[in-house]
C-alpha cells in the first residue's frame, strides 16, 4: 500500500485523508496538535511518498519556508487561491521549493462535506508531469472520479478565481435580486475569469470543464460555500472581520479578491466583478456594487 500524508487538518485535509485510505495507508498532520486517526509529527508526515498540502494560499510561503525540506517526495497541492500580499500563483510559491516534475494540482467541483459522506464528484489532477498525474489518480477512491490535465495555470486561476465571483454571487443571493441576475453574473464570471487565465496562457477548455465551470457552478451556487457565505454577510452590512470571525474557517476568495486587485493594477487588466468585490470589501455599498455591475 502507498504512505500518503496530508498536511493540514481542516475540513479539506481532514475529507481527503478519509477519501484517500479508500486505498492507502494515510496519515495526517496539522500546526496543532489533533485527536484523530493517524494524525503524526510534521517530521514523520514528510518521509511519506506522496503528500497532499493543503495549507490555504495565504499562510502557503511561510509554511514551505518554515518546515517544508525536499526528499523527491511527490506533491499535490489541494489549496485554491493567489497570495494577497504579491499576487504570485501557488505553482510560482511552490517552484521555490519544488521541482515542476514532482508537483501536481487539484481542481474541480468539491465540497469536503460531501467528499466526507463518499458521494460521488469528478475533479482534475494537473500537473507538467503526466505520469506523476496517473499516480495520483490511481490514489483516489472509487467515489471520485479522475481526468487528467496538464494545463497547471488553467486549473489555479479557475480554482481560485471562482471563489471571488463565489463572493459576488453570494452577495447577489443576500440583496435578493433574483435568479435571473445570479445567472448573469456567474455566467459574466466565467468570461472574466477564463480572460484572466488566457492572459496567463492558459487552455480555453480548463474553464469549460471542471476546473472552472463546474467548480464555479458549485461554489456561486450554494451556501455549503464559504466564499458564498461571506457575500451574504457582506450583503446584509456586515465588515469582513465580523463575517470571518464567524465562519471560522477559511475563505480564499477575500485574499485573492486582494490579490486581484493588485494584479490589475499592475498590468492594467479589465476584472469588473472582481474589482467591485474588492471595494465591497473595502466598504463600498453592494446595492451600489451590483447595480454597477448589472444596470446598463
Ligand atoms: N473545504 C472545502 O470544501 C475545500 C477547500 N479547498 C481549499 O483547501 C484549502 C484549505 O481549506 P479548508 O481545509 O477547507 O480550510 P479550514 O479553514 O477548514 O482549514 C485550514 C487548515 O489550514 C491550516 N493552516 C492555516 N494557517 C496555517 C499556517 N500558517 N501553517 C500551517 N497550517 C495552517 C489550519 O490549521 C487548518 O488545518 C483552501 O485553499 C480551500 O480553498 C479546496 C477544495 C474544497
Ligand atoms: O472549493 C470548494 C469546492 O470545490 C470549496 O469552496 P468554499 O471554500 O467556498 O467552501
């Protein structure tokens, strides 16, 4: 059997560790101490042959600065975001520290909440190396099922984009302006993004699939989405902080609403749902926000 580890014990780590010892010997770790199957020293975790970091985008270099040591292990990344204080991709944080043949990425449609119940979905494995992928793929339970890609920008944008229009459309849910309007955003999300990406070089299809529509579909949909979450908070007047405090768990889509932000800025792109995301955020009114958005 393969010894795979997972780094970081909440809800995403703690769903692919149940989903993963389908077929492997699994064990877990977190930065605190946990009572739960499995769960061993940071130092043992690395000796395993394959690791799956889920560690959120923000904390993601410092963590690899602080503990992480390369022992040809073989890596996928499960985290979704771009880091707010630079505006670097996770595969840029990661080529610091990890070489491009040994690293992978995860994308698609996953609640970890259903992940933890074994109801089915379909997610993508996206990595240069397309052997490394088959290996993963192999990983994962009868209950998931795999494609392959190698368009690793494609799988990040959409991964972490779609968590800031997630916000948007959370926020068009909490001023009840309808079906219609939350289909005209999500769907003007989806070109926002997929532009975005092509601007990265990344493949048109990755944000018809998957990684980037049935990702996006999942997330802007729902209010299992903590990115959701956040947008009905923020429509109901809430500060960030507040809605955070609350939660209790991460939100990716506030820092790479961040991130965005400064990526557009810088090279002088056209992101409309995001930069209002980005000022709701930093007070702006969403009645004001959307109707911006929304009204010719
Ligand atoms: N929950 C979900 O359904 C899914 C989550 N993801 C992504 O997975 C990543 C993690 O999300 P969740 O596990 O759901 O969040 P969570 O809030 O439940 O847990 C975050 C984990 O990161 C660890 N962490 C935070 N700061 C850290 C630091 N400085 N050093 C080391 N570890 C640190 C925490 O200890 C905790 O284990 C995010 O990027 C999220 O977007 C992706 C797909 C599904
Ligand atoms: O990425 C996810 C599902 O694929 C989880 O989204 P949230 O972080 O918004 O809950």
């Amino acid at each position: 059997m393969s010894k795979v580890g997972v780094i970081g014990a909440g809800k995403w780590g703690s769903a692919l560790a149940f989903a993963l010892s389908e077929k492997s010997d699994v064990f877990i770790t977190s930065r605190t101490p946990r009572e739960v199957k499995n769960f061993v020293s940071l130092k043992e975790i690395l000796k395993c042959e394959y690791l799956i970091i889920t560690v959120p985008a923000q904390q993601i270099a410092s963590w690899l600065e602080d503990n992480f040591v390369f022992t040809n292990q073989k890596i996928l990344v499960a985290s979704k975001g771009i880091e707010a204080t630079t505006g670097r991709f996770l595969n840029d944080i990661y080529a610091n520290h990890i070489p491009e043949s040994n690293i992978a990425f995860l994308s698609g449609p996953s609640f970890a909440t259903e992940v933890m119940q074994s109801l089915p979905t379909a997610l993508v494995i996206n990595s240069k190396n397309e052997e490394l992928s088959k290996e993963f793929s192999y990983l994962f339970p009868s209950f998931i099922k795999i494609y392959t890609s190698t368009d690793v920008i494609g799988a990040e944008v959409a991964g972490a984009y779609k968590n800031v229009i997630a916000i948007a459309a959370g926020i068009c849910e909490g001023l009840g302006l309808g079906k219609n309007a939350a289909a005209a955003l999500i769907s003007r999300g989806l070109v926002e993004m997929q532009r975005f990406g092509l601007h990265y070089g990344a493949k048109e299809d990755s944000f018809l699939g998957l990684s980037g529509a049935g990702d996006l579909f999942l997330t802007a949909s729902s209010n299992m989405s903590r990115n959701f979450r956040v947008g009905l908070g923020l429509a109901k007047g809430r500060t960030q902080e507040d809605i955070l405090q609350e939660l209790g768990e991460v939100a990716e889509g506030i820092g790479t609403a961040y991130a965005l932000h400064e990526i557009s800025q810088l090279r002088n792109l056209y992101l409309p749902i995001a930069k209002e995301v980005y000022e709701m955020l930093e007070g702006k009114n969403p009645k004001e926000s959307l109707r911006d958005l929304l009204s010719s």
